[in-house]
C-alpha cells in the first residue's frame, strides 16, 4: 500500500492546507494547523462521489430507518478485571471492543493498574495482549513479577509503530488489550512526533478500527500534561467510549480512579487505591483509615464528603500563620483555590474570622480530591479553628462537617445528605455541623466552638 499523503487542517477552523504552517490562512490562528491523513481521493468513475453532483438524489443510496424497538441490540457481556473497584468506576466491567482512555500523570501507576487488570482477565482464560511503547519488555517484566502471578501471564509486544501494532492485534484479536501509551505509538503516514495532536489523533481511530471489528476491549494509556490536561488526548475524548482518570500525589499512596466520560455507566463513580510494594490494592475502608488518622488538632475538621455514588470521610487540614508576603500565600491541595478565595471571602465578611494579611494553607490529607461545593463548610471550619488555635472536637472524636458556603454567609445543600450523616454516625462522629440543621455559616462557627476542647487556645506568639 502507497503511504497515505497527509494534509494539515486547522483545529479552529477547519481550513486544510497542504503543507504546514505558523498561521492558519484561513482564520489568522496561530499553531492551529494539525497533519492528518488526507481523505482518499474519488476516482472518475468509482467511488462514493462519483456521478454525484451537488444538490442531485441517488435512490440507490438512501436507506430504511429502522424502529429503535426493532433495532438488535446485543447484551454484551462485559470482561471482569476482578478489581472490583476498576470495574465499578467502568460501570460493571470492560466491554468488548470498546476503548478506554486512561489519563494520569507520570508515575501515578497506570502501567501498574494495567498490568494487574489484564493478570486476572488472563488468569480468568480471557486472551490479552500488553504492547508497551514506552518501557521495554523486560521493564514491564520486572514489574510484573512484583504484583503477583496473574501479571506475568500477559503476553507483552514492545512496539511503537502504529502499523506494526494494528497487524498484530489484527492477527492475535485479543478479548483486552493495553496500549501503554497512545502517546509513544506513531502512525508513519504522519510526519508528526510521536504524541504530537495528528498522531494521537490517528493512533486513537485506526485502534478504534480494529477493536471494533475484533470486539477487543481496548485501554489506551494516556499522560496528562501539568495542568491537569490530557496532553493530546485531549481530542480523543469525544473518540473513545470512557475517559477515566487516574489521580492523586505520587509521593503519597492514595490514588482515586474517576469516571470523566463513560458510554457504559454512570460519570458519579470513583474508586481509592494505595500503592504497596506489591501493586494497587483497593480502599475498601477508606473513611475508617482518614477518621482514624485525623489529628484533632487546631486546623483540623472531618468533611464527609461524597466520591462519586460513595460518602468518604476525609481529614482536611488548615494552617493560618503570619506573613510578610504581599499578597499573602493561598496554597492549597486536594480542593479548588477558587473556593478557598471565596470560603475566605465569606468567613471575613460574615463569620468574624479574617485571614487578610496570614498566609493560608489548606490539605486534604492522604492525596484526594475533593472537586465538590459540600467541601465548604469543612475548610471554613478548620480555616477558623486553625485561625483561633482552638482544636473543634476531641482526638477520639473529631468534628465532621460538610454544606456549601454561599456568598451571603447562608449554608445551601448538597447532595445526598443522609448518606453522608449516616457515614459520619457509623464512625461515631453523630453532630455532624450541616445544613439544614445549621442555615449559616455564623450558626455553624458557634456550634463547632460548642465543642472546642477546654484546654483553651494555642496560640502562636
Ligand atoms: P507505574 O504504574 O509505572 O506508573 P505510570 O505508568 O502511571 O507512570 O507506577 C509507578 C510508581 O508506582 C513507581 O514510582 C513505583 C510505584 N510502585 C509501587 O510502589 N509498588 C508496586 O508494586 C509497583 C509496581 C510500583
Ligand atoms: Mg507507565
């Protein structure tokens, strides 16, 4: 087969170019221009355009719609990773000739995640294939043999070459495969770098192709840039049926599994990991774990918040000390810097507590994410306790919290309340400070100080 001519389009405008160039002349954006493989050309006499003029009907191309009730429509059955918590956030499992689109940055554990899930598919008698472009073959193996012997049951291919990797899981079809990363793989048609937009975006299809026709469930591993991006991928998003994301600290052991996109389930579910010497292994218990690791201290209050469709128990920690810098510092970890301004805001303007000139620091501990408004009140909480020195609770039994702060200093609602109360009771934290119970943010700052230990304030000099 003749190598494909390629042309560059404009991701803005769509306006093709035969060659590359800094700006679209089309629409005056620049760096827009992405290569792609050129359509096929119509040839006089045959092919789809052929005989064809503008505005003129073929009968002998129309089709009969079909009844959606008569439409046959497969209960497919889904692959089981046995990681309970992957096949959750999957919405119960792989499905066959679907493809996934991984995304986490470097070192999080995709690779290791993978790995284990394709062990047991090959342990459970299902085909697999690993093709690794970006470790060698024998990098994979020595992970592998760290988590346990499903992983080295896997047949690996290190390939990057995009045509090399379709022949073979054209020939090997396959019931799951990994491509650890779609960003190593290069289609040679393309003169793009490996990873570069065109590439990523040709890889993406051409695997879609034959996981399609071969009914291979496919997991392509993707990198996410700095800011939180999938690098590239980014254009694949609305190509593959699911997008999960894989998240957390790489220092720390906690990872969560999130759904960002899914054709098959629901985008609510979330899964916890820790990394251990021997590979992933899922959280089962994590609100216990956190509850159980919170200091108490001053800055220190229990959000019971909501990972997908599950309440999670989380320590969030706060510290306000005095500073000379102007602005003063705002870092935060685990929640959006956003709704720490206005968290901030809100408690200067309608709880007393000003933080004007004191650096803030706020840490959801362990390494999650906590992307919800119900965050809120949690962090006003232990912003204020860390502010006055005072320890909300005791040790054995923190104060837990959880409501959104609203810009007029009420407490609105979030989402499933009760569960979220009836997690906190289970771990005897039973007066969660909520809304409806507490309506703002004053109400709430006097029923947590209600609890204060007697000690009296720490406070720094
Ligand atoms: P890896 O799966 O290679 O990450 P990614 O593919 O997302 O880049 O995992 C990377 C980290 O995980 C690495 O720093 C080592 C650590 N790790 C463990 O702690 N225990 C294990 O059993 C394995 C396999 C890795
Ligand atoms: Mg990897």
């Amino acid at each position: 087969m003749a190598r494909a001519a390629t042309i560059h389009v404009c991701s803005d405008c769509g306006h093709t170019e035969p060659r590359w160039h800094g700006q679209c002349a089309g629409c005056g954006a620049w760096n827009t221009l992405v290569e792609e493989a050129a359509p096929p050309k119509a040839t006089a006499g045959g092919g789809r355009g052929a005989g064809r003029a503008r505005g003129s009907t073929n009968a002998a191309l129309a089709r009969t719609p079909t009844a959606l009730r008569d439409v046959h429509a497969e209960q497919t059955k889904r692959l089981h990773t046995s990681i309970g918590e992957l096949d959750r956030v999957l919405g119960g499992g792989l499905v066959p000739g679907s493809l996934v689109l991984l995304g986490g940055s470097p070192g999080i554990g995709k690779s290791t995640l993978t790995n284990m899930a394709l062990g047991h598919l090959a342990q459970a008698g299902h085909k697999t294939l690993y093709v690794t472009g970006e470790e060698s073959a024998a990098q994979v193996r020595l992970r592998a043999e760290r988590l346990g012997p499903g992983a080295l049951d896997v047949p690996i291919v290190a390939e990057t070459d995009l045509d090399a990797v379709i022949a073979t899981l054209d020939a090997e079809r396959p019931a799951a495969c990994v491509i650890d990363s779609v960003q190593t793989l290069h289609a040679p048609d393309l003169t793009g770098a490996p990873g570069s937009v065109g590439q990523v975006r040709e890889v993406a299809s051409r695997i879609m192709g034959v996981a399609k026709a071969n009914g291979t469930a496919v997991i392509l591993v993707g990198h996410v840039t700095k800011e939180g991006a999938l690098a590239g991928p980014r254009v694949l998003e609305h190509l593959v049926d699911c997008v999960l994301q894989f998240e957390g600290e790489r220092e720390r052991t906690y990872r969560t599994l999130r759904a960002l996109k899914n054709r098959f389930g629901s985008t609510n579910e979330a899964g916890v990991f820790e990394m251990r010497s021997g590979g992933l292994v899922e959280v089962l218990d994590a609100s216990a774990r956190f509850v159980g690791e919170a200091t108490g201290k001053p800055g220190s209050v229990v959000l019971a918040a909501m990972e997908g469709s599950r309440p999670l128990l989380v320590e969030v920690q706060a510290l306000v000390s005095p500073s000379e810098l102007v602005p003063p510092r705002r870092v935060v970890t685990g929640i959006d810097r956003n709704r720490l301004a206005l968290v901030l805001a809100v408690l200067g303007r309608h709880g007393g507590i000003g933080t004007g000139t004191a650096d803030v620091f706020v840490n959801v501990v362990g390494g999650v994410r906590v992307d919800e408004p119900g965050a809120d009140l949690a962090v006003a909480l232990a912003i204020a306790s860390a502010q006055k020195g005072v320890a909300l609770g005791t040790p054995e039994r923190p104060l837990a919290a959880f409501g959104e702060v609203g810009l007029t200093g009420e407490l609105r609602s979030v989402g499933h309340p009760d569960r979220r109360q009836e997690e906190a009771a289970k771990f005897g934290l039973a007066d969660v400070v909520a809304p409806p119970r507490v309506t703002s943010l004053r109400a709430a700052l006097r029923a947590a100080f209600a609890t204060a230990r007697e000690e009296g304030p720490v406070r720094a000099a």
